[in-house]
C-alpha cells in the first residue's frame, strides 16, 4: 500500500497500482472536526436578515429530512436495511452536536478511486458517532451513456463507449427518463429491450477480461440492479444510484444519500441563492478575481480552466447557479440590478422555454424570470417558489455546490481530487465575501488496477522486435538458411549485392542511384525466399502490441467496481483505510 501526502495546492491522483491519497490523513480527523466546529461556531454573519447559525441549523434538518426519505426508498422492502435504521430513524438528533460528514459525486458507475470517498465517510460517521451522507449530484451531464466497460472482443484490446443508445446527451441525469413513448409514458416492452441491452452490452464486452463473466458475482449482481425495472425504471442516474447503493450493503457501508436536485427544494438553499442573487455583482468580481489569481499561480493560461468566469456587465451579472425548465438543458442565469430597489433575475433564451409562463424577454436578448426585492426578504421567498413552481429549476454550480455544504451541512467534506484543486479556489471566495475562514476538508482518491491477467511484456521488447524485423528486411541475405544457399538464383542475388556493396565502398559514384535502387530490388527478392521467417516474426509483433494493449487496459484506475473481486477490493479498503486511520 502506497501512502501519498501533499500540499492542498498539488492535490494529485495516485499514479501507481494500489496507491492512495487522504490527505490530510484519517487520523487527524478530530483534530479536523474540532477546528471546523470552532470556526463555524464564531461565524457571526446574516442571510436575507437571518443569522447564520439559524439558517445553517435549517439546511441541516432539511437536507437531513430528505436523505432519510430518499435512501428509505432505496432500501424499501429490502432484506438488509437494517444497516442504515439509525440514521433513518433517530429524528431527535441534536443537530448542533451530531458529526455529519458528507462527499458526493455524479451518479455513474463509481470506480474505486471514486468509491474510495463513500468509505471514507463511512468510517469517519462510525468513528464520530455520526452520520455520513452523499449528495447525489444529478444536476451534471452523462458522459459516455454512463459506461465505459472494457471491450476486449475478437481481440479488440480497447475501451470503448457502450452502444446503448437512447440517453440524451445534454440534459442532466435529474432530466433523464428513458425509455419513453412519444407521450412521455413508460413503456414497460421498451424498458425491457433497454434492460437487456445494457446487461448484454456490459457483459459480453467483460467476457474476455473477466474470464468467466458468467461467474463473477459482483458483475451480475450490479449489472441485475441496474436493469431492474421495479425500481427507479425511469431515470437512469437513479437506477445507477440504487444498484450502487444496494450494492454498498455488502460492503456494510451506511451512509444516506440525496440527490442534489431534492436538496434545491429546501428553504435553505432558497436562502443561500437569494443571498448571492441580491449581492451579484460583488459574489461575481470576487468570483474572478480568485480565479484568475489562481490561473496566475499555478501558469494556467485557458481561459476556461479550471472554471470559466462568470460574466459581468455594467449591471448585469452572472450567478454560479444553472438554470432550466423542466426537461430542459441547462442554461445560465443572471441577475440585473435595477433603479427602483429591486434585481431582475433573468436566463438565456431557449426554445422549450415557455415565456408566457415564467417570464419575458428583455431588450438584450435574455428571458426575465421575474424580480427580487432588496428590501423584502419574505417577498423574495413567494416570488422564488412561485418561479419553481411553475417548472423552473436553479441548480448550484460547482464552486457554489461545495460552498452550501461546507458551510451550511457538513462538518467536514470529502473531496476527490478535482474537487479539492477547485475548492482551493472556494475557499478564497468564501474568505472575500462572507469574511470569515472557511472549514477544512479532506481529499481522497485511490489507484487499483483489477487483478487480472497481465502478459509479462514491456514496450521495449516490442521496439525490440520492430528493429528486428527492419535488420531482415534490410539484410536478407543474413538470413537465408543453409540449404537455400545451393539455389543459382539466390546464390547470384547474394553475389550481385555483395559486388555492389563493394563498388559503393570502393568510391564508385559513376550512378549511386541506379545502385540503390538495384539492392533495394534484390532485397525485395531474398525477402521473398524467407518469407515464412518475416510472416513469423510479423505475428509476433502483432500478438505482443496485443498484449501491451491488454496490459494498457487492465492497468487502468477508472474500471467500474463491479470488474473486480469482491473480497480483492474489500481487502484494498480495510488496508488503505486502517493504514490511514
């Protein structure tokens, strides 16, 4: 087991097989919660006139009200749930003294350097006497139609993108409903075809790599999950989400999960979106100011990594918030101060927007949802239900994501690497406009190559093998067996090369081109009389790129969890996380 640390500026993901990073380590956890809980405990700041401890006692209760509610339905009728009955049941937590840890991720098939986080909080609620949640984060985009399985079919040693089709690229996993009829019914015919496709698809690209796909038990256990129809049948990310976490239950992990998009429908969130809404403009020049000192600091010269600044003029300015209608794609969304005391919260025009419900267009070219008082907290909060109500949805971006549950929810958070490279940038926007110094937080991630074959090969023995072949080619006459030797044609090959060779040596220039040519041609001729040699060593370079690329497949982190051994992968946690803590 390999332990990286590292400055919270060169957070870096582990490059070898069985490497992790915690930094800082499991051990030190204590020490984390208690720094996080004095800070928090002196902030002395308001929100739309509440003060901060009231507000954050609120998101608490809520987020927590949700998560009960959302894994009770994971867990429904399930034989085993009993893991998780005392974060669903104890309702009379006190919510200022309880240790709640959370990490979050979008809901994809989770590889073990991802999966690694979900331990981790485990471990930290068990340890603390608390509870660990995971934000569900189905406000992102799907990449890859969710899988990335190994195809190794027909010696095709490569990864590649399912051929399950039908998942709308650009909408959000929380907008994702598929199969559907043209009327937006569930077609249980379709669902089905759909359900064996994706289980067909991921099996049989795993066969080869697997050996026995047939008999690995966690790759049908997660692939039956996924393609269970009864629950969650509409949305894919849920699906994905459900199969994880019922999954988890033989990994006895605990934690409740919540998707972000329910975590948007609490009055805290309201509050934390209405704050930065009235105060855009300043949030935004802070927004990009820490930005592009963080561009400076560490030479990024993209202008668009490792987030885009947020745009800003005279008095419009863009909020980190995404914005749609329901089965929408996601768009942007502004706010524009006015003279008369109120800011005009405003998007992008799209055409599945319809205007005449949620707002009109503006003079430059944006859809006004509606006005926000900089006065009436209580008028802000009707106007702003009654926006969602009619179908619109405000979702965090990244950096505002993170900030609500560090600041408002957890005690302490769990990062993946890219995470905790942005959140470097969080933390300085939280110093610049709420004033005070913002918790710590973990980062984690993790390395593990599945233990399957591996042909004992390396690239040099295939340059080897390349230069091998090049020698017979240029020099076939080197090669020719014994008991060709006695054949005329060769045999004056060989002689007329040698004599040209010779004349070239000697200084002969009388046509140096002619006598290029000429040996070229006669190579090509003693090629021809050792044919089966160059055939031979042909395959051989062609089996050993095959098993360099096998090796190249296997020896990747981002496999999905179901690849590997149950116990193999159980074992790499308790080490990493008993060496850690």
């Amino acid at each position: 087991m390999t332990l990286k640390t590292t400055k919270k500026s060169i957070f870096s993901i582990p490059e070898h097989d069985k490497g992790v990073l915690i930094e800082p380590a499991l051990c030190l956890s204590t020490d984390l919660v208690e720094t996080n809980r004095k800070r928090i405990a002196g902030y002395n700041f308001t929100l739309c006139g509440m003060e901060y401890n009231i507000v954050r006692d609120k998101v608490r209760s809520e987020i927590l009200d949700k998560a009960r509610l959302y894994t009770s339905n994971l867990l429904k009728g399930l034989n085993g749930s009993a893991n998780v009955a005392h974060c669903l049941d104890n309702k009379d937590l006190d919510l200022r003294s309880v240790a709640l840890f959370q990490t979050g991720h979008a809901p994809v098939l989770y590889s073990p350097g991802v999966w690694i986080k979900n331990h981790i909080v485990d471990r930290l609620a068990r340890a603390h006497n608390g509870i660990g949640v995971n934000i569900v984060m189905d406000n992102d985009i799907p990449k890859d139609h969710f899988f990335l399985p190994p195809n190794i079919r027909s010696g095709n040693f490569k990864l590649e993108k399912s051929n399950v089709k039908g998942v709308p690229g650009k909408l959000p996993y929380e907008e994702l409903s598929v199969p559907l009829t043209l009327s937006g019914e569930i077609n249980d015919s379709l669902d089905s075809e759909f359900s064996k496709k994706v289980y067909s698809d991921v099996t049989e690209r795993c066969e080869v790599f697997l050996d026995d796909a047939s008999k690995h038990v966690p790759l049908n256990t997660f692939m039956e999950l996924i393609t269970d129809c009864s629950v969650f049948r509409d949305n894919p990310g849920e699906r994905l989400t459900y199969a994880r976490r019922i999954f988890e239950k033989g990994f006895n992990l605990n934690n409740l999960e919540v998707p972000i998009s329910k975590v948007c429908e609490t009055d805290g969130f309201y509050i934390f979106f209405l704050t930065i809404a009235r105060e855009s403009q300043r949030f935004c020049h802070i927004y990009n100011l820490r930005l592009e000192r963080y561009r400076r600091e560490n030479k990024i010269r993209s202008a668009a990594n490792p987030l885009p600044n947020l745009r800003i003029e005279d008095s419009l300015a863009e909020l980190p918030f995404w914005g749609w209608m329901s089965n929408g794609c996601r768009q942007r969304v502004y706010a524009a101060k006015r003279d008369d005391g109120y800011v005009d919260l405003l998007t992008d025009p799209v055409d599945l927007m319809p205007v005449s419900k949620v707002g009109n267009h503006n003079d430059g070219g944006l859809i006004t949802l509606c006005k926000l008082s900089l006065r009436d907290n209580t008028e802000n909060f009707e106007v702003l239900k009654d926006l969602l109500q009619n179908g619109f949805k405000i979702r965090p971006k990244a950096v505002t994501n993170t900030m609500f549950s560090r600041l408002f929810f957890s005690d302490l958070f769990v990062h993946g690497v890219g995470g905790a490279k942005y959140d470097i940038i969080t933390n300085g926007i939280i110093e610049d406009f709420f004033g005070i110094i913002p918790p710590e937080y973990i980062a984690a991630s993790a390395t593990l190559y599945p233990p399957f074959k591996r042909h004992d090969v390396k690239d040099e023995d295939l340059v080897r093998l390349q230069n091998e072949i090049k020698k017979i080619r240029n020099n076939p006459d080197k090669y020719i067996p014994n008991e060709m030797l006695d054949d005329g044609e060769t045999k004056e090959l060989i002689a007329e090369k040698m004599d040209l060779i010779k004349s070239a040596a000697a200084g002969d220039k009388s046509d140096p081109r002619s006598m290029f040519l000429r040996i070229k041609e006669i190579n090509l001729l003693l090629n021809n009389k050792i044919k089966h040699l160059l055939e031979e060593k042909e395959l051989e370079i062609s089996s050993v790129k095959n098993q360099l690329m096998q090796n190249k497949v296997v020896n990747k982190r981002d496999h999905p969890i179901f690849v590997y051994p149950e116990e193999y992968i159980k074992d790499f946690y308790n080490e990493a996380l008993s060496v850690e803590g």
